[in-house]
C-alpha cells in the first residue's frame, strides 16, 4: 500500500477547521485534524507545501517512522504550527491503519479499559445568576463535571474566565488561590500560571494540595519533562491535534502514569470531530484516563464531519466503525468558506495586554 494523494481542506461551518484527507492506492483514506485557532492558515501552507510532498508514495503502515521523520528531518522541530501538522498526519494514518484491520482504533491502542468515556461541561455567564443557570443546564444534559467561566466586572469582552485561570497568575497568586480554593474541593486548578517557568510550579505546589491540571499550549514532552519528573502537577491536558498526534499522546500518558499522573485530553470547539474521536480512542484505551474535555459542536459542523462517536448522560464512546469512525462531507465542506477569526485579547483597565 503507498499513498498517492493528500489534501487539505479548509472549512469554517461556524468556526474554522483544518482537515487533512490522505489517499491510498487501495482506495483507503484517512483524515486528520490540524486546525489551530487563529493561525488556521500558517498550518494549511505548511502541509500543502512541506509536508504532503513527503507522504507521496511511502507507505501508510510506518507510522512511527513517518512521524520521526517529519519531527527529525526538518531540523526546526517542535512548535504548534510543526505539531498540528504532524498530527494531522499521524492521526490519518492510524485512521487507515484501522480502517485496513476492520477495527475501531481504540482496538490497535490495547483495547478498552473502560467501558465509556466521562467528560465535563462549560458553563459561563456574564454575572452569577447567569452563572448558575448555565451550570443547572450542564448538570441537566448529564454532564458529571462542570467547569465553570465568569465574566469580569468592568470588561466588555474577555476570553475565559474561570477555575481555569488561562496562565494569568503570578506563580504567588497562583498558591493563594489554590490554598483559598481547597475548602471547595476542586477537581483542579487549570493552567494556573505560565508554565514556561516550570520553577513556579514548584512554588504553587508547596503551598497548596488543590490538585494542577496544566498542558493545552504544551506541544511534545518535553514541555512536560520537569512537571512530570518532579510530580507537580497531576492531569496533562494536551490535545491531540496540537501535540503531534496519537502516537506522541500515548507516549507522554505512559510516562505520566509513572508517577501517578492522570490524563485530560484538551477538546474545546475548535477541535474538531476529527480530533475529538482521536481523543476518545485514546481515553478509552488508556489506563491512567482522569476525563475528557467535551464542549461538543453545532449540528452543522456534526453534518460536516458526520462520526460514529456517542454523547450519552455526560459519557463519550468512540463507536465501533472501524477506524477514526469520523468521516467528511466534502461538499458541505465547500460550502463553508474560511472565514478570518481570532481570539480576543486581553487587556487591563490601564491597556496593559494581558495573558489569554
């Protein structure tokens, strides 16, 4: 089997999505998420004119060997715009690699370890009344977990807000309110502090046992390696789309189940359900699963990417059709234009910017 085509499609049914559609000579095909919101378009050219070039006529069964030579062989490594684009690739060709077994890919990864998938809601309003009817909706639709996001008096516009604290503490403001938090009984703290200065981590956890969740904006281990080794914090929440793959996830979950560490695979919207099936294959495979972020999609980006996977009482699971279990309608697709979009940025009452 060799592939002979790869291509990328760009839509936006609500939102933009990259997609990566790899073609087999036995008439196989794989898709592969790479969207990476706000720089959609660094990705698209990067896989059009750096990396599908590559992938003609090699064969799809060498995943491992495919994946280190698109990190290894193009000397600048790492980086988001890198690492969705591995991922897509990575991604398709397990999706073929199942397709070819007649197996759903939590099958190739060593079978279920459960039986299905918990996830956890967003809930968020502009004050708290809106607040808690968000969070009595979540807590209706079955969702077992609810994060919670509030807007913040005196800003018009904000991008996230919430237990979540999008790496805007100091490492000491980030012990405070662990240490202020712990009488509620957090699930977790989330990226509580820029994790470039790994040496805050240690700070945060000498002073408080709020458990640490940290990873979105993590691209390979080796983000995690001082994090990880030392045991300070306790869910890594990287995606797949944006960590080089499946391959590459269930690698850093092994080394976090050396030390007691439990995964939280990153799936806001702008994963898309390419990526999100990925993400529950692995959950449901792995033995150190902690949850799985489930924000969903609109119906018209579900009739995009129409997929096998099930949302049931706040549970996922992956399905049974063999592989990814997602497949694309590329008409739709078409349909739906790329449409420019960024996330608002953030700046205080004095127009200082601010972390996201």
């Amino acid at each position: 089997m060799k592939i002979v085509d790869a291509g990328v499609v760009l839509t936006s049914p609500g939102r933009n999505f990259v997609t990566l559609k790899v073609e087999t000579d036995e008439g196989v095909t794989g898709l592969g998420d790479a969207t990476l919101n706000g720089r959609e378009l660094a990705v698209v050219g990067y896989l059009r004119d750096h990396v599908v070039p590559l992938l003609l006529g090699t064969d799809p069964h060498r995943i491992e060997d495919t994946w280190q030579s698109l990190y290894r062989g193009a000397y600048w490594r790492r980086g988001p715009v890198t690492m969705a684009a591995i991922a897509a690739v990575d991604v398709a060709l397990w999706d073929i690699k199942a397709k070819v077994a007649g197996l759903p890919l939590y099958q190739l990864l060593g079978g279920a370890s459960r039986e299905r998938v918990r996830t956890y809601g967003h809930a968020s309003g502009r004050d708290i009344p809106e607040l808690f009817d968000s969070i009595r909706a979540r807590l209706a639709e079955g969702y077992p977990a609810v994060r919670v996001q509030t807007g913040v008096p005196g800003l018009e516009r904000v991008y996230g807000v919430r237990h979540d604290a999008h790496h805007r503490l100091t490492p000491i403001q980030a012990a405070r309110l662990g240490k202020d938090l712990e009488p509620y009984d957090l699930f977790w703290l989330e990226d509580c502090t820029p994790a470039e200065n790994q040496d805050g981590l240690r700070l945060v956890r000498r002073h408080t046992t709020t458990p640490l969740a940290i990873g979105e904006v993590f691209n390979t281990v080796f983000d995690y390696q001082t994090l990880v080794g030392e045991q300070l914090i306790d869910y890594v929440r990287s995606a797949v789309t944006h960590f080089g793959g499946v391959s590459p996830l269930e690698k850093l979950f092994d080394f976090a189940a050396q030390h007691q560490i439990k995964s939280a695979i990153h799936g806001p919207e702008d994963i898309s359900p390419v990526g999100m099936a990925a993400a529950i294959h692995l959950d449901l495979a792995i033995h150190n699963f902690g949850i799985q972020e489930y924000a969903g999609h609109t119906e018209l980006t579900n009739e995009v990417f129409p997929h096998a996977y099930t949302f049931t009482d706040g549970y996922l699971h992956p399905g049974e059709a063999p592989g990814l279990g997602v497949d694309l309608d590329e008409e739709l697709a078409s349909a739906h234009p790329y449409d420019p979009a960024y996330l608002p940025i953030n700046r205080l009452q004095d127009g200082t910017i601010h972390d996201l």
